[in-house]
C-alpha cells in the first residue's frame, strides 16, 4: 500500500510541478515582451500567472481584417503538460467558436504537447480565423455562412447584438 | 478604470498599463536588486540567450539532459512527466514523433555524470549501471532565480509611494556591469522615465475623471 515514501514523492512531485508551470509561464512572457510580435499580445492580470488575458489581430485579407479580439487564458499547475483553458472574451462569429466563445481546435485538446507555449497557441488560433474547419463546426450556423459573401456583413451583426449583451 | 502595474521578472521591471482591462503596452526596465549575486545574473542571461541547450519543455537549460531519437532535447523529470501524462500516446513534444522511454539518450556533461536523479524520482531507462547514492547537496545552481520574482499592481486612486519608492528603488549603486546583451540604462535615467510614465497617467486620469 502507500508508504510515506510515496505520499513524499508525490507532494514533491506535485510542488515541483507548479514550479516549473510559473516559472515556464514567466519565460513566456519574457519571450512575449522581447519577439514583439506582430498581432498577437499576452499579458498575466494576476500575480500567480496563472490567469493571462491576451489579444488576437484578425489576419490580413480575410473577414476578420482590422477587428481585435480579447480572449482570457487560464493555466494550472498541470501546465505545460495540460493545455491552457482558452476562450474568446470578445464575441467572435466563427464556425469554430460558439457564442460563449469556446474555441474547438485540435492543438488545445488532444493534438496538445507540453512544448506548445502561448505564442504558438495565440499564432494558431489566430490562423484559424482565416482557415477554419468546417468539417467540425462548434457553431454549425456560422459554418453554414462561411461561404456567402456576406459572410462578413453576418458576422458583424453579430458582433454587434454580442457587445450589446455584454454591456448590459 | 486606468490601472498600472509594475511586475519585476528576472530582474526586469515591467511597467505596465491597462484601460478597461485591456493590456495596452509594456516599458522593460532593467534594474539589479542588491540582494542578487550579479555574476549569478550575468550567467543566467547568458544561459537564456543560448537557445542550444534548452529543455522543450521547461525552457530553462536541460538538467539532467536527454535526448529522443528525433534529436529534441529535454530534462529527464520534464520528459517523464510528459511520458506520464500521455501514457496511450507517447510522442515527442516538438516533433510528435513516437518516444519511448527505452529510446531517449541520457547526456552526461563533464563533471555532471556523478549524480543521476533518474534513479529516484521517474525510474530511469534501462541499459545503465548501477549508480552511487544520489548527494542531496547538488541542487540545480542558477535555478532558483526565477522564483524571486515579484509583482505588485495598484489603481491609481491609491497610489502607495511611500512603499512603492521604498521597495522598488532600493537598488544600490554597486550595480554589476549589465550583460551585453541589455542596453546599459542609467538608474537617472530610469527614475525620470518611471515617473514620467506615472506622471503622464496621473495627468491622464485628472483629464478623465
Ligand atoms: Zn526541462
Ligand atoms: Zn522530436
């Protein structure tokens, strides 16, 4: 059965654990703040670094152009061996992001490995604007859109009828 | 609501400042507390600028390095930790190519082969002698640093100056020569700048309210 040994082990194993999630998270934005790139920001709002809130560009020459979007990243202790809970703050109508603004993308469930880092993340989700899938859609009617041309016109409505409802 | 907050990391002050919660801009400043060891720091940023030798994982220099057989290098706790959390799908982090724990190399460094945790904490690959006990005494050097960071965040209703200038700019003047790699800033400098910034925002939040 468990011996002290072991119950030592895994407090160890577990304090060791959140020593390398914030000491990695401090790393990150360490490289955020000196890369500077482009369209993408990250910054913690708390002093345990576990909560970030960060901000997407959407990308040149698609639907998504001149509009910004806040998203909020939330860490553990299981970090980076778990991914971030990443969700858009900012109404965001995308066949791959439903109206609580959960994001369906591989790379932050099961496609997840401990060397993604928030940049990446933040670089992927903002292609995903651009590209997304279809074949797996969070909000199917968004999908259904995607390929009018009024597309756009759609999607700012919504954002619209979103920031109406978050202000009140 | 304007709000600013200072939060020094590695020894690097960042001034930064929202508006409505959205993070607008960081202001780097390179400061040495006087409690640092300043030839600890030096090696700490000269460690972080040389990518080579990182662990994909931790991002700090590997420790208790090995490698897969894609080449990516990691420290032996970090790789198991991952092998662990992903017993059904074991890849590399990097590249995703499949890694076992039978299949990764342990590095030993000069000087650096007496000790092998892997023999303790995650049980190491098989295909190595036995090893002495490991010496509690060697503990990762340099490796502490990061925890000493701090932060600290303020509106600006309640500005605490008293502990703000007390804490933060208690630097003393036997400042260490700064890393090549950092704009030399004079602490005249950097003084003014702070609270020009703070200036600016004070201005700023008297215009606004
Ligand atoms: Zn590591
Ligand atoms: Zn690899």
């Amino acid at each position: 059965m468990s011996s002290t040994g072991e119950n030592r082990s895994s407090n160890s194993t577990r304090d060791s654990k959140a020593n390398i999630s914030s000491s990695r998270l401090r790393k990150e934005l360490m490289d955020l703040v000196m890369g500077r790139d482009k369209g993408i920001s990250a910054c913690p709002v708390d002093d345990t670094f576990f909560k970030w809130i960060a901000t997407i560009d959407g990308p040149n020459d698609t639907v998504y152009e001149n509009l910004k979007f806040k998203l909020s990243l939330k860490f553990t202790t299981q970090y980076p061996y778990v991914p971030p809970n990443i969700k858009f703050i900012s109404p965001c109508y995308h066949p791959n992001i439903d109206s609580s603004g959960n994001i369906c993308l591989d790379i932050l469930k099961d496609k997840w490995t401990a060397s993604y880092d928030v940049r990446s993340v933040l670089l992927s989700i903002q292609s995903l604007l651009g590209e997304p899938n279809l074949d797996d859609p969070l909000d199917p009617e968004a999908a259904a859109n995607w390929k009018k041309s009024d597309f756009k016109k759609i999607m700012l409505m919504h954002h619209a009828k979103g920031e109406k409802k978050s202000t009140q | 609501m304007f709000d600013l907050s200072l939060s020094l990391i590695e020894g690097n002050l960042f001034l930064k400042y929202n508006h409505h919660h959205c993070c607008l801009d960081y202001h780097r400043f390179t400061i040495t507390m006087p409690n640092t060891e300043p030839e600890e720091a030096t090696r700490e940023n000269r460690e972080s600028n040389d990518g080579s030798f990182e662990c994909n994982i931790c991002l700090d220099t590997a420790k208790d390095a090995v490698v897969s057989m894609c080449g990516h290098l990691f420290c032996w706790p970090c790789l198991y930790q991952w092998l662990e959390t992903k017993p059904q799908r074991q890849v590399c982090p990097v590249c995703k190519a499949l890694i076992s724990r039978d299949k990764v190399t342990p590095i030993y460094g000069r000087g650096s082969s007496r000790r092998d945790p892997r023999d303790t904490l995650p049980p190491r690959p098989p295909g190595q002698r036995t090893e002495p006990e490991p010496h509690p005494s060697t503990s990762f050097p340099g490796f502490g640093f990061g925890d000493g960071g701090f932060h600290m965040s303020f509106g600006i209703g309640a500005f605490p100056f008293g502990y703000f200038s007390s804490t933060i700019f208690n630097f003393s003047d036997n400042r260490p020569a700064p890393s090549p790699s950092n704009p030399d800033y004079l602490e005249d400098a950097l003084l003014s700048k702070m609270f020009f910034f703070v200036a600016m925002i004070l201005l700023f939040y008297l215009l606004v309210a």
